[in-house]
C-alpha cells in the first residue's frame, strides 16, 4: 500500500507522517531486529545502558549526548528555572 492510502485508512495521519515512520522504523517492521541509532542511524541502540535505550542511542552518540549534558546542566537549570519563575508571576498577575 501507498503511504497516501494507508493514511486514508488510518484516522489523524497524513502520508508524510505514514513516509517517516517508515523511513524510521523500515516498511515491515520484524520482532526480535535491534533498532538503530536516532542520531547516527548507522549503530545499534546501547541497550546495556538505561539512558541511551530510553533516548534510542548507539554507544558513541550517548556518550556524547551525556557529555553535552554535563556542559551544559548549569545554563539549562538557569534558563529552567526563569522559565518557571515567569510562569509563577504571569500566574500571580491574573
């Protein structure tokens, strides 16, 4: 089946959203077939650790997520934390 008529099947799905899922996940999706990496899509998902299967990473591609992370936790728990003080006082103005 085209991704047009699967799309006319499936209720709320466009065919772009039917293209991408099957360029993410293959056209016939098999049991027991490791995904590959999101990011690389040339590696196997690092199912050892907890962090890299739940972002769906290869080895290489979560070490450097962990590493980005680790560089950056300060100014993302800055800019979470103004994110949710103007929440609070947008709040408060109501």
């Amino acid at each position: 089946m085209t991704a047009a008529e699967l799309a006319d099947m499936l209720p709320g799905r466009t065919p772009k959203a039917v293209r991408r899922v099957r360029e993410r996940y293959g056209r016939w999706r098999t049991e027991g077939v490791v995904p590959l990496c999101q990011r690389c899509g040339e590696h196997p998902v690092f199912f050892e650790d907890p962090q890299a299967r739940r972002w769906g990473l290869c080895r290489e591609c979560a070490q450097a997520e962990k590493d980005w992370r680790d560089r950056n936790a300060d100014r993302i728990a800055r800019e979470n934390a103004a994110r949710r003080q103007r929440k609070h006082k947008r709040k408060g103005r109501r």
